[in-house]
C-alpha cells in the first residue's frame, strides 16, 4: 500500500526489535496452534455420513488458513527487520555525512 | 429416502398391528427396520477432534491479544508515520485473522462435542431399540408368524407381547434417527459456513502473498451497520485466479495499483471490482475516482457498498417516517409503486457486487462534484436503473409494451435474463431457475442456497401467497439462519426451518396479506 510522506516519523531501534521479537513470539504461538490442530488424525468416516463432507471442506479449509496466517506473520517479522536495518544503515550513513562536514 | 423416513414408515406399519393375523407383516417389518443402518460415526473421534480445535482455537486466540497489543501500543511506541500506520493496519489484520480463528475453532469445537453427545445417545437408543426388536422377533417365531395361530404361538399372549416390544423398539430408533439426523444436520451446516470463514487461504492460493491475502480479506465495510467484509470469500478466489490469468504487464500494472492505494480498504475495493468482471482500464478509471479518498473509510463505504441492512444511503433513509417499520414506508432502495421487484432486487445485489456499478450510482462517475453524491441523486439514478432493467425483463419476457405502459412485473424468462446480465456477470457463474414446489424441493436446495450465500453469491428468491406474487434476494447465511434483502427497502433474517417450512411471510407482512411461500430461485451453475 501507498505510504504519502506526513512530513515526518520517528523511529527506536530498539523499541523496533521488541516488536520484531513480538510478533515473532505470536508466530511460535500459531506454530503451536497449528499443532493443537493437527494433533488427531481422524478419518472423515468417524464424523458420519452426513457430517463427514462438511468436516472434511472445514478441516482442510482451516489448515490452510492457520498456514497462510503463519506466513503472513513471518512476512511482517521479515519486514519489520528490514525496515529496522534500513533506518540503521540511513542513521549511520547520516553520521558519516556529518563527521565529514565537521572534519 | 433418509433412515429416519424409513423407520417413521415402519412405525407406522408396527403401530397398526393389533391383530395375530398381522404376525407375518409384523415380522417382516421388523426386518426393515433392522436392515436400516445405524447412526454412523465415532463419537470419541469426534469428541477429540472438538478438543483440538478448542485447544488450536484458545492459542489462537493467544496470538490475536499478542498481535493486537503490537499494533495498538508497542508499534505506535516504536515507530512513528505514515509507513508505520501502514504497518500497525497490517499488524492489525494479522489479529483480526487470529480472532476469527479463535472464534471459528471455538464454535467448531463445540459444535463437534454437542455432535459427539447426540450421536452417542442416538447410537445407544438406537441399539437398546434394535436390541428389543430382536427380541419381539424371536416371540414371533422362527417362521416369523407365518403360521402364527397354528403352530407358533403356544400362548397367544406372546403376540401381544411381541408387539409392545416392536411399538416400544421401533419407538426408540425413531426418537435415536430423529436425534442424528437433525443433530447431524445442524453440524454439517455449522461446518459449511465456517469453511468459508477461512478467506486468506482463498486469496493465497489464487496467487497473492500471505501478508496481503491475510490483509485484504480482513477489509470491512466502515458503514453505520457494521458493515461486514468488503470482499466475500467468492470474490477472493475469483480476483486472485483472475491475476493470475493476467498477462504480465497487466499484473503488473494491477499490482502496482494495489501497492499504491492509501489504505488496505482501497485494495479491497480494487479486488472486488476486480472480481466483479471489471476490466483492468475499468478498473484503473475508477481507482483515479476514489484514490483521493483512499484513506476515507467511511467515504469508500458510503459511496461504494450498500446498506442492505437498514436499506439507507450515508445513514440516512428517504421517505422514512422516524421509528417506522421497515417495510411500511419508502426507504431509499425501495422499488416505490412500481411492480419492478426482480429488476430492483437484481440491481441492488449487482450493487453489492460491483464497486464500479455502486460508485456510478452514487456519485455519477463524478466524486467532489457538489451534489453529485446527494440522497436524491443517488435515489434517482438508482430508480432509473430499476426502470431500464424492468423494461429489458418486459421485452425479454415478449411483454406487448414496457413500463409505464405496461406494469405487470416480470416472468420467469425475464427474471433470468436479468440473474444472468447482472449477477451472471458479476460473478462469473451462469445463473438457472430452480422451481419450488413444496417443503421437500426447500430442502432439497437449502444446503446449496447456504453455500452459495456464504461464499458471497446472491440468490434471487420468489414467493407468493397465492394471489400476489414477489421476488427478494437471499444475500446471507450464519448457517441457521437466512438474510433476506426485499426490494421495499430492507432485509431480515429467517430460520433455514421458515424458509424449508415456507413461512417467509413476516418479510411482506408489511403489505398484507404477506407472502410466506416460496415457488423459485435463481441458482448460479455450479
């Protein structure tokens, strides 16, 4: 999505990381949703025959759903990382700059 | 024939022997009933399986308080602009979709625990009853009664006592098939619709990444009623497998209209418009139309999606006295005095569809133009499009004029060439004309209507008291319930049981007398 400069931002470093190791600590959570999930192995025949369909299309559907939400949230861990060193590397480009003016 | 049908029939043939000459229908029935199979399933696999979705769905829910306190504080604390709000919305799909998973396997886990209960109570009944039935077969004799009075009744009492059992074990398999296949069917719907609740994986499987796929199917409407999702999980599948079928440079230039929208609600917008048959120069117009506004939640909403709910534009009704019914006045979807019910039905579910249509609707292709966006804009353009698609139902149904000459309403050739001009179009699915003639057709199409709604598909609906005739849109499911859009302006909710048992008449009571039953839908093709 389209980000329109406000004029400003601020960034902590730090604080940044923190996030980053929060939201990776959500992802070890999913990883250990996803197997609460899978941890019986059922056959559709165990639901019933008139459940059996239905339990098979939700079972599969939600599988999929939890690994997509765990991708998803090692993408953000990803970028938050890089968005992280980007401001790092700008920060200590900008000291370099200014060492060299003030040399 | 359902197991409960066949036993109720045998039942009724058990509980009619009163007489030895009976003896062999007596045994022969019992036969049958034994022959019928018992409820199926393992109640314990069952029941472990609703554990783990409870267990999946709590941690779940674990890592929605953990994402949520992220983006509302530690992200906020940490980071500041307008790349970090893109962040924090992103950071906040990211929960929603974990919230609707706690929620999702909650249900789901309860649902398959109060299925595990019921079928091991009808298992057990049914085999108490079987087990009776055995025995009334043994009293009647290993010729079954044949020859009953001569040979196989020593005591003419064991007939009688053969049939108390046969009443008393028919009975319990009954109430036993009754229990699972009413429980059995409330589960399997349950099911269905929380399948669709699963949208992310939708998106991501046609093509886009995790993080956008979990971000755009979070996307609600920001409207006065709750809004609800901007893209349904149909519309998801259909945007994303048309990307992939673009060529690249089209992709391309689609992705980079994603990646430049304001907020994650215009994306969405720009995917539902997409999966509405929109073509990409379309679709680049209209985006030039709300890209000033693309950080305007409530803009995009008012302006893009109907109310369906309350039938208002920007929360406010037209001709709607204060604390009025609905139904009982004109609210500003409401076909009015015209007898257009299908083409305004039709048009405000393609409207729900469409975007692109939806904007041309609100504003005349001219956001920021004073005016162009005023309640009686709007309702006059909306209404002249009910007009024009009445009068091309009328020639497709060989009226001899078109309205307002001729104001008849449409029949079912009309109505389908509206289904399929407008819904046809938007969904990408051809649509037929499914005629209704009784509770068993309701019920035969109950499981497919659910699954047409939840996946975000409308289905036109048709009923009658007899005399007067009228046609509505089904645009919603909860999986007990159906929400029912009526062109006067509004929509309610019915059980799927009124709907089966056509007792539909409190959506029209507000014209009596109302019209409870239902003779046709319109069912995309599957």
């Amino acid at each position: 999505m389209q980000v329109v400069p406000d004029g400003g931002f601020s960034v902590d470093l730090a604080e940044l990381g923190g996030v980053a190791g929060q939201i990776g600590v959500a992802y070890d959570d999913l990883t250990t949703a996803i197997s609460q999930y899978g941890q019986e192995t059922p056959s559709a025949g165990d639901f019933g025959s008139q459940v059996a369909g239905s339990w098979s299309d939700f079972d599969g559907a939600w599988a999929q759903e939890l690994n997509v939400l765990g991708l998803a949230i090692s993408e953000m861990v990803s970028k938050i990382h890089t968005v992280g060193s980007n401001y790092s590397t700008a920060d200590s480009a900008n000291v370099r700059n200014v060492d060299g003016v003030a040399g | 024939m359902s197991a409960l049908s066949d036993l109720q029939g045998c039942q009724s043939t058990i509980d009619s022997a009163w007489s030895i000459v009976a003896a062999p229908l007596l045994a022969a029935t019992i036969d049958s009933a034994l022959g019928v199979p018992a409820p199926d399933g393992s109640p314990a696999a069952i029941r472990a399986q609703g554990g783990a979705y409870l267990k999946a769905g709590a941690t779940c829910g674990q890592v929605a308080e953990r994402l949520d306190d992220v983006a509302r504080n530690k992200l906020p604390a940490a980071w500041r602009g307008d790349v970090a709000e893109t962040a924090s919305q992103a950071v906040s799909a990211l929960s929603d979709d974990g919230m609707i998973a706690r929620n999702v396997l909650g249900q789901a886990g309860k649902a398959l625990q109060a299925w595990a209960d019921n079928l091991a109570a009808a298992q057990r009944d049914d085999s108490s009853g079987r087990d009776i039935l055995r025995s009334a077969k043994s009293r009647l004799g290993p010729l079954g009664g044949l020859l009953s009075s001569l040979i196989e009744f020593g005591d003419p009492s064991d007939f009688v006592i053969a049939v108390e059992e046969a009443r008393t074990g028919i009975a319990s398999m009954v109430t036993a098939a009754a229990l699972a296949q009413n429980s059995g069917e409330a589960t399997a719907s349950l099911l269905t619709y929380l399948a669709d609740q699963a949208r992310a994986e939708r998106a991501e499987s046609g093509g886009l990444d995790p993080l956008d796929a979990v971000v755009l199917a979070s996307q609600q409407n920001a409207a006065s009623d709750g809004g609800g999702d901007i893209l349904t999980a149909a519309e998801l599948t259909r945007a994303s497998a048309l990307m992939t079928g673009m060529s690249p440079a089209q992709q391309q230039a689609f992705e980079r209209l994603l990646a430049n929208a304001k907020s994650p609600a215009e994306a969405a917008y720009l995917m539902k418009a997409l999966a509405a048959g929109n073509s990409l120069a379309v679709i680049q117009r209209f985006d030039a139309l709300i890209h000033p506004y693309g950080n305007d939640l409530a803009w995009l909403s008012q302006h893009l999606a109907p109310d369906l709910a309350s039938g208002t534009y920007d929360g406010v009704s037209f001709y709607h006295w204060p604390n009025l019914k609905p139904g009982y006045g004109y609210d500003t979807y409401s076909q009015g005095g015209v007898n257009d019910c299908v083409a305004a039905s039709t048009v405000v579910a393609l409207a729900s569809l469409d975007p692109v249509f939806m904007l041309k609707l609100t504003t005349g292709g001219r956001p920021g133009v004073p005016g162009s966006d005023s309640l009686s804009a709007f309702e006059n353009r909306l209404h002249q499009v009910y007009i024009s698609s009445y009068q091309t139902g009328q020639r497709a149904d060989g009226d001899p004029g078109v309205y307002p000459k001729v104001d008849g309403g449409l029949g079912s050739a009309g109505e389908n060439v509206l289904a399929n001009s407008d819904l046809g179009t938007a969904t990408g699915t051809p649509y037929h004309y499914v005629s209704l003639s009784g509770t068993g057709d309701n019920q035969a199409v109950l499981s497919q209507v659910q699954k047409t709604v939840d996946s975000g598909q409308p289905v036109p609906i048709d009923v009658t008291n007899g005399n007067d005739s009228h046609q509505m849109v089904i645009i919603a499911s909860n999986g007990g319930e159906l929400e029912i859009y009526n062109p006067w302006g509004y929509s309610m909710w019915v059980t799927n049981q009124q709907f089966v048992s056509n007792q539909l008449g409190a959506l029209t009571n507000s014209q009596p007398p109302g019209m409870p039953t239902a003779f046709g839908i319109e069912l995309p093709s599957s």
